[in-house]
C-alpha cells in the first residue's frame, strides 16, 4: 500500500519533502524473498542530512525533469555511516534493499549472470542461465546498493555502463533485456582513493564515475555524535556523551589531517563510537574508570601501534580521567 | 587532602628525567597531536610548530622554547610526566597562536577618567595604551587577566589539559597565596577565577586579607565579564576596572600629593612587581605573557633573525644548533644496565666522507698487513668447508647423497643431474652474527711504545685492520657481521666534514652554554655509537670507509693535515676526542642490536684501550648480561688490562700484531667451538680455547656486581 512519508531538513534549512513509499506487486515470482529484503527504520538512526539530500533528489527524479537516471553514490571514510543512510532510505521508501559488494574479485558474471550446468535429473546435465547479483535485484522494485565501488575493477563494471546512463538496461546473453525499472533506485558507496589504507581500491575510472553524482559523506560533528549516542543510550550520563564525542572528533580531525607527520592511520568510526565504546562501558561500568577502560579494551586495541601516542594524547587532552560515576546510571 | 594513587610529579620524577633532553623527548612523543590542536586553534592547516631556543610566534610558524617545558616539571602537583608533557606544550601552543596585540585602536576615553583634556584620537598599540592608562601595574593586571582568557577560551575542548593545568595551578596556590602581599593575591585569584581553575567563593574563603576577599566580591562581575571577553582590547578594560577595585580597597600603594616623577616610576613599579610575585608564583609563565618586553621580543625575534641573516634559508626553517643538538639527544636511545642505571646514546653511521681516504687506506692495509704477518687471503682456511652450507642456501647435493628431490623433473628436464638427490645441509648449518665493537677515543691514536723503543700510533690501525680482515673471514663465511665504533665526543653526523663538524660544534657548544648553562657540556660531549658495517650493509659497500678509516687511523698526522688542508671535502677527523668512554652502554647496545638478528651463535668482540667511565664493576654485570643472553663476549684490552676484570673471556695485546690475531683468532676459536656445540665432533673444536678461558673456568664464577 503506498503511504505518504515526510522528510525533513535536521539542519532547519530546507522545508519538509513529501514522498510515497512504494510497493513490491504481489504477483512477481519472488515476492516473498524480495518483501523479506525490506529493510525495518532503525529507531536510533539519526538523520545527518544525507536522508533529507536523498530525498530531494528523489523528488527530482520523480518529477521527470531530468531523462537520464540519477545514480548517486556516497563516498566518506570508514564508519561514516554511508550504507547505513542508503539502508535507512530503502526503508523510508519501503524498497527491498540489496547490498552488492563489489570486491576485487567480483567479475561480470558475477553481477549479470552465466549460464551453468544442472543436473537434469536423469543421471545428466543440462545447462540453464543463471541471474547475477544485479540481474536478480533488477526483476523487481528494489534500492541496489553497490558498495566499495572502487574496489571492482574497470573491465567489470564496464559491464554496467549501458545499465547506468540513458541506455537504462543490461543486454543479457540469453538475448534477454532486463530495463532499469521506474521502481529501482542503484546507489552505490565507495572510500575515498588516498594514501589511507583502504586495501584493493583503485582509482574510479572516468567514464564509470561520470554515471555517477558523488557526494562526500563527512565524520558527523560533536553535535551529532551526541544526538546519536543520546537517542540510543538514553540513559547514558551526559559527561560520557560529551567525551566520548569529543575523542572521535578529535581523533578523525587528526585522521583527515592533510599532513602525513600530524595524522593518524585508523579513524574512530561510528561503529567504535556508537557499539563498542558502550558496550565496553557496560562491560566495565563498576570499573574506577569505565570509559578509560573501554578506551583500552575497544579502541586502542585497534589501532595501529603508531598511532599510539597520538591516540593517547588526544586522550590526555580531551578527557585526561574518565567521567565519573556509573555510565548507565545506578 | 589528595588520594593515595596522586603521587606529586616531583616524588615520581628523578632530577635525570628533568633534564632538558628528557624533557624534549616526552614533547616529540606528543608532538605531531600538539601541531596538529595546534593548525586547529589556530585554523591553519599549514601551520608550523617547532622548538627553537628562543619562543617566536609569527603568521605560519609559532617556536617554543623547550626550557619552558622544563620548568613545569618542577611543580609538585598530581600529574603525570606526559600529562604535563602535553598541557605545557598545549599551553605554550595557544599563548602563542591567540596572543596578537597589534591592533591599533585611538585610546578609550572611558580609560582616563581623570583627565578632563580631550585624549589624542591617533590609533595607538594596545599595550602602549595600557601603559598610559594605567603604568606598569596595568600592563601586569592586563597579562594575567588576559593569560587567563586565553586558557578559558581556547583550552575548553581539551578539558584534559586544562585540568592538568588546573592541577598544576592549584597545587602551587597555598604557597603563592601565603607569599604574596594583598595586591599580588587579588591578582592571582583574578587570574585563577577567570581561567575558571577556582571560584570566587573559594578563593575568597582561602585568601587570607580580608579586604582582597571584599576585592573579589565586588570584582565578581568584571571576573565573569573577562571570561566571555572577546579581545584583547576588551580584556584590558577589564584589567583596568579590576585595578580600580584593587585601588578602591586599598590594594594598591597610594600615591602622595608631592610625589616626584622617580618616585611615581618606583611606585608603579612596586605595584608591578606585587602583581607579578602573586601570579607568576602560579600561572606557567610564557615569555610571550611575560612582560611588554618578552611581548615585544618573542613577535619580533623572528624578523630579527631574518634580518641577520637575510632572507629565509632552510637552516632559519630547520632550527638552530642548540635546539637540533637536544633533539638529537633526546632522540636517542635509552640504554637499560642490568644495575639499574641508564644512559643515552646517539646511534648514527660513520661520517661517509672517510671513503675518500680509501684508496690510500687499502695501500696502508696491504702494507700493515704485510708487516704486522695477517694474511688477506683465504682467512677462513679449515673453517671454510664447515661453513659451506652457509653458502648453499641449506642443501647439500650430489648424486646419493639424500632422499630424491621433489624438482628432479625440473632438474632432469634442466639436465642439473647432479642435483637430483639432495638432502638438507648437516646439522651444523646455523645462523651466526658478529659484532665488533672498537673504542673510538683519541687515545686509541696517541703512539704507544713498540719493540725497539720507538713509538707508533697502531692501535687503531690494528683494530681497524683486525676488523677489516673480520669483515673478509665473515664474508668469506657468509657470517652476518658488523663493525661500531663508540667514543664520547660531539657526535657527527653521517654527512659531515671536518669544517660542517666543526662549525656545528662551535655553533652548538656556544648556544647550548647560552641557553643550558651548566647542562652544555653533557649535551654536547654524548655517549656516540657510529656504525661504520651495519649487518644488513653488503662488505663491498662499507670496504672504503672502513679503508678510509684505517688510514686516519694509521696516519692520523697525515689524516689531521689532510682536513685541515681541505676542510670541506675531508672526513670530520676532528671527531676523535680524548675523553673517556662508556663501554657498558655500547655493549649492551650492541648485544641488543645483536639479539634482534635471530642468530643460533653470536658473538661481541670489544675492543677498549683504557678505563670506563662508568665502573668496571658495571662493565663487568653488563657483559655478564649479555653472556646470560647467550652471545659470546670477547674483551681486547690495548695495552690496558682493565679488560680482566670485566670480562669472562680477554686478552691484554701490548704489540699491534698480536691485537689483530686476537681478534681474528678470537673469532675463529669461537666459530669452531659454535659447531663442536653443535654436533660437529671433532679433535680441533675441542682444542679451541676462548683465550684465557682454560684458567678461567677454574675460578668461582663472578657475581653480577663484579
């Protein structure tokens, strides 16, 4: 059933979008299994701005001004929470959600589809066609997520220029067309391409990139953190919050410091800030100092040995002593 | 009272770890965080922060005194060394990106409320402005009201640092408080409520003079208003005020109807320095907060320099020779003595500039060799063919001679008929390291007395070729091998020459006196282990220094007359200084680098003409250490016997000859026992003695204190 859903700017700026969700038809052959792939809203998901930009821009599409297909894709460092925004956008939307990664070892087939051998059940085989990845996701309404982008190589995505620009279609082998339909959105995520260690990514090649609007997806700043470890953790004390933002903006900035000399190699990623690091506090909440604690044993654990002594002066800095009392209160 | 787990800085920290190289090598362990708070506050991505001896802030670059630092580490207050590594570096860091007081405003009518002439309305500089409202008590309120915004302001997204400093402060407070007279302990509580380190309350209740406390109470919202202040201008009203109040309750000295000019100036001064003794006994003093003077010095010192020395060249930008002398220093490492003491060396190879005395050095070496009976060919001899499995990457082939090979196929088709049955290299095939480690002090080239009465500079000259004919047997043998030299001396660097050596000399002793005092002298004169072979060093890339090395050595006059005559082309042979040396920390450092090789046998030769400076008895623990750790130590005493009661294994040589076969020997000896160990049973390894080690062993074992 489609239903009306409201977006709106977190930053107060823009005014609310009005957007319907959409269905997934009853009588396509993989209903059930495409229905299951809808992603349930995350009640903790704080919305930075992406979901909002997502949003206008699907607008933009919906209303045909432009002919060609707006693919967007969310390039940002790990722990940005980039494929969370996409994952939270499918469920706004209601769209199955399917999360493509494109490693150094996906191949063409892989995405599109080959033809294999079965048994035909009289002791020989038969050779049928098989949908790949993307083929698969295409059949039906859904947001495909190709993430780490950069990771594949050129001669593979090639293979999905024709898919992506005006074109709007895979040419199967069989001599099948599967068409981009109105109701699948492809989006796709990437890591920036720099001296950081992002092992097997390459540089995006042009002409794939120029199917492409690439949009940064920066650390969310102290503010946000906070907003996002006070709608999870309600009852986490405000001193721990505020530490604990101030550490992960402290430790990113030196991380997206342009001098190699002033940087650190491993950022502290929503994932430490938001999982681990209260995780760690409930684990050690009768310890004398929780949060020094869980610096220890979920943060430092992870990092190069290196970037000790950076860490552990941000640490002196920004938080010198835990705060105090029980994280979670008594 | 403070808890059990606060001890004070100054019961933690020995005076050694307050010395100035200690202290810059915590800063570097802080430094890249410190530059990086540092382009943050400042919202300059491109800033430079580095020490220097003299503190400059200028657009793009800020200098911090290391001496500054230094101080901080003398408080007893509850904070770590690296807590105070980092508040004192971040604290000097925002002093000198906030600090700016080059606008130029016309002079505040509300500033001179006495006057009733109209003010002149030309912009005049803050401090200048300061200074004719108010006189030098102005200036001083203004730098503590200021200092304190300053922190208040730019320090609130460390909380960390600020609460070190915070500590720091408040620890010196009781004292400075009992100290000072009323006008100096208004000053200090209005320094530590506008930084926010105590509350007026408090400091109310803890100042003793009860007119400062009615002083505070009414100056709570001119405290509360400087906090939030949002300039410098700004801040200085307040001071102002604050002085108005102080003035009002009697803080400040009255000035007398038929009071002279020098009188006023005296009074003033007064005031000065009572606001000062409060303060400064509190706050950590930055020269660019100090006074109108430091103010004028620390934004100025930079154009000065320049305009010394003209335009910028890479050595304005790199620092200058004291402060690179400490970051050497400080940068080396520390070596632990199984006695508990330490020390630091400087580790650096050997200046490459000897390689242009090679070619005279391999002449010397044939012609020493020659006279001196050492052979230069074939130096393995019996131990070659025992060592062949070190050349056969640990297969031994021919025909029967093992199991098949799972390559025969390979080998058949490539017809290597030989190699078809091969089996693994007999269990002697291990891995061996050799260090040498020879005293590099003058006196190994002083001439000392050979048969017939005359004198001769030879012990260098048969160490270095005791070494260079080690470097041909290990290479010979495919051992790992490696020559140091160590002295105590000004420690050169790898690219110097003899006039670079000695100017950075001259240039670091006389700036390091200036700047370090007393502390010059063992900042200068370092413990220093030159590599001249390293282990991962292939012998045909270091053969020429060591060659050129052995002509210094052999030919030191000549040497000596050489650099002199081309200063900036010949090795820095000036290096060579007569001072006694530290052999525990050199062995133990090289047995250190020793161990890292993962070598089944290894093996320390040192080679020492004379006394440690440390104690024999600390010699003699470290080399039994390392013998613990299992490497077989060799103690060469040149015409010194010192070397008996440090090691277990030594030979005192009084002739030039018999150093080097001692050394060669030596070497061999312990190469033949290494495979008698291990499972080569055979008549000569069981001959092979380790010098004096057949009478050693009958002694009782020496304890580890000598």
């Amino acid at each position: 059933m489609v239903e009306p859903i409201t977006f709106v700017d977190p930053t107060g700026r823009g005014g609310p979008i009005e957007l319907t969700t959409f269905t997934v038809a009853k009588d396509l052959p993989d209903h059930d299994q495409r229905a299951g792939k809808i992603p349930e809203p995350d009640p903790h998901y704080v919305d930075l701005g992406m979901l909002y930009k997502l949003a206008a821009i699907e607008e933009v599409r919906r209303s045909g001004l432009v002919e060609t297909p707006l693919h967007v894709a969310l390039r940002g460092h790990m722990g940005t929470g980039k494929d969370h925004d996409l994952e939270q956008f499918a469920a706004m939307l209601r769209l199955p959600y399917y999360r493509i990664p494109l490693t150094g070892e996906v191949r063409d087939i892989t995405l599109i589809g080959s033809v294999k051998l079965f048994g035909d059940g009289r002791g020989g085989t038969e050779s049928r066609w098989q949908d790949g990845d993307i083929t698969r996701a295409l059949r039906g309404p859904g947001l495909i997520n190709l993430s780490e982008l950069n990771a594949a190589g050129a001669e593979t995505l090639f293979a999905l220029h024709a898919l992506l620009d005006r074109y709007r279609a895979l040419d199967l082998p069989t001599g099948e067309t599967v068409h981009l339909r109105d109701d699948t959105r492809v989006f796709g995520t990437l890591n920036p391409t720099d001296l950081r260690d992002y092992a097997g990514t390459q540089t995006l090649n042009k002409a794939f990139a120029d199917r492409w609007i690439i949009w940064e997806k920066a650390f969310p700043e102290v503010g946000q953190i906070e907003a996002m470890l006070t709608r999870r953790y309600p009852k986490l004390g405000a001193p721990f919050v505020t530490t604990m933002a101030r550490l992960a903006i402290e430790v990113n900035e030196s991380f997206t410091s342009a001098d190699a000399r002033t940087r650190v190699g491993t950022p502290m990623s929503l994932r430490t800030i938001l999982d681990r690091i209260p995780a760690g506090l409930r684990m050690y909440a009768a310890d004398a100092d929780p949060l020094r604690r869980a610096w220890e044993e979920f943060v430092l654990t992870h990092i190069d040995p290196f970037d000790t002594d950076h860490y552990e002066t941000v640490w002196s800095a920004v938080a010198r002593r835990g705060p105090e009392g029980p994280p979670f209160g008594k | 009272m403070r808890s059990r787990d606060e001890a004070l800085l100054t019961e933690i920290l020995p005076p050694e770890e307050r010395a100035v190289e200690a202290v810059v090598a915590r800063y570097q362990r802080v430094a890249p965080a410190v530059t990086r708070f540092a382009r943050s506050l400042a919202d300059d991505d491109a800033l430079r922060v580095r020490l220097g001896s003299r503190t400059q802030a200028e657009p793009g670059e800020i200098v911090m005194d290391p001496g500054v630092f230094q101080a901080a580490y003398a408080r007893r207050a509850p904070v770590t060394p690296s807590e105070v590594a980092l508040a004192s570096a971040l604290h000097e860091v925002i002093h000198l990106v906030a600090t700016n007081f080059e606008e130029r405003r016309p002079l505040p009518r509300e500033w001179f409320p006495d006057i009733d002439d109209p003010i002149p309305e030309d912009p005049v500089a803050l401090l200048d402005a300061l200074d004719k409202a108010g006189g030098p008590a102005a200036e001083a309120m203004f730098l503590a009201v200021e200092d304190a915004r300053q922190e208040a302001q730019n320090l609130d997204v460390y909380p960390g640092a600020r609460s070190v400093l915070g500590d720091l402060y408040r620890a010196a407070v009781p004292g400075a408080i009992g100290r000072a007279r009323p006008m100096g302990q208004f000053a200090l509580c209005c320094f530590l409520a506008v930084g926010g380190y105590q509350d007026v309350d408090t400091l109310q209740s803890s100042s003793t003079e009860r007119h400062v406390a009615a002083a505070l109470e009414e100056a709570r919202v001119l405290i509360d208003d400087a906090r939030h202040a949002s300039g410098p201008w700004e801040t200085a009203a307040i001071a102002l005020g604050l002085l108005s109040v102080a003035r009002l309750h009697g803080l400040l000295t009255e000035a007398s109807a038929r009071e002279t000019r020098p009188e006023t100036d005296a009074r003033q001064e007064e005031d000065r320095n009572r606001i000062d003794e409060g303060v400064d006994a509190v706050r950590m003093i930055t020269p660019i907060l100090r006074d109108a003077e430091s103010y004028d010095a620390t934004k100025r010192a930079t154009q000065a320099v320049v305009a010394e020395r003209g335009a910028k060249s890479d050595v304005d930008q790199a620092g200058d020779p004291s402060t690179d002398q400490i970051l050497r220093v400080s940068e080396g490492p520390d070596v632990y003595l199984p006695t508990g003491q330490s020390g630091r060396l400087i580790v650096s190879e050997i200046p490459e500039r000897f390689a242009r005395f090679a070619p005279d050095g391999r002449d010397a070496i044939a012609e020493a060799a020659r006279r001196w009976q050492v052979a230069q060919r074939h130096i393995s001899g019996e131990l070659y063919p025992l060592f062949v499995a070190n050349q056969r990457r640990g297969l031994r082939s021919g025909y029967d001679a093992g199991d098949l090979s799972p390559y025969s196929a390979l080998f058949l088709g490539a017809g290597l008929f030989e190699r078809m049955f091969e089996r693994r290299s007999l269990p002697t095939r291990r891995a061996y390291a050799v260090s040498l480690l020879v005293d590099g002090s003058a006196s190994m080239l002083q001439p000392r007395p050979l048969p017939g009465g005359v004198k001769a500079p030879w012990a260098m000259a048969a160490a270095t070729l005791g070494a260079w004919t080690l470097a041909r047997l290990c290479d010979e043998l495919q051992v790992e091998f490696e020559v140091a030299l160590f002295n105590r001396a000004f420690a050169s660097r790898v690219d110097d020459t003899e006039r670079s050596y000695i100017d950075r000399l001259n240039a670091t002793r006389g700036s390091l006196r200036r700047t370090q005092g007393g502390a010059a002298d063992r900042l200068t004169r370092t413990v220093n282990h030159y590599l001249v072979k390293s282990f991962d060093q292939r012998w045909v890339a270091a053969e020429p220094t060591l060659a050129g090395l052995f002509w210094t050595a052999a030919k030191p006059t000549e040497a000596a007359t050489a650099a002199r005559r081309d200063a900036t082309g010949s090795p820095p042979v000036s290096m060579f200084e007569k001072a006694a040396n530290v052999d525990e920390l050199n062995v133990s450092h090289a047995a250190e680098r020793l161990g890292t090789r993962h070598s089944q046998v290894r093996m320390l030769v040192v080679l020492a003409d004379g006394m440690t400076r440390g104690s024999v008895e600390t010699l003699a623990a470290s080399v039994d250490a390392v013998e613990h750790s299992g490497t077989t130590v060799l103690g060469i005493g040149i015409g010194d016997a010192t070397v008996e009661a440090a090691y277990s294994r030594s030979q005192v040589c009084a002739r030039p000859e018999a150093l080097t076969r001692a050394m060669i020997e030596g070497v061999r000896s312990a190469l033949r026992k290494s495979i008698a160990l291990s499972g080569g049973d055979t008549w000569w390894a069981h001959q092979s003695l380790l010098y004096d080690e057949g009478t050693r062993s009958e002694r009782t074992p020496r304890s580890m204190n000598g």
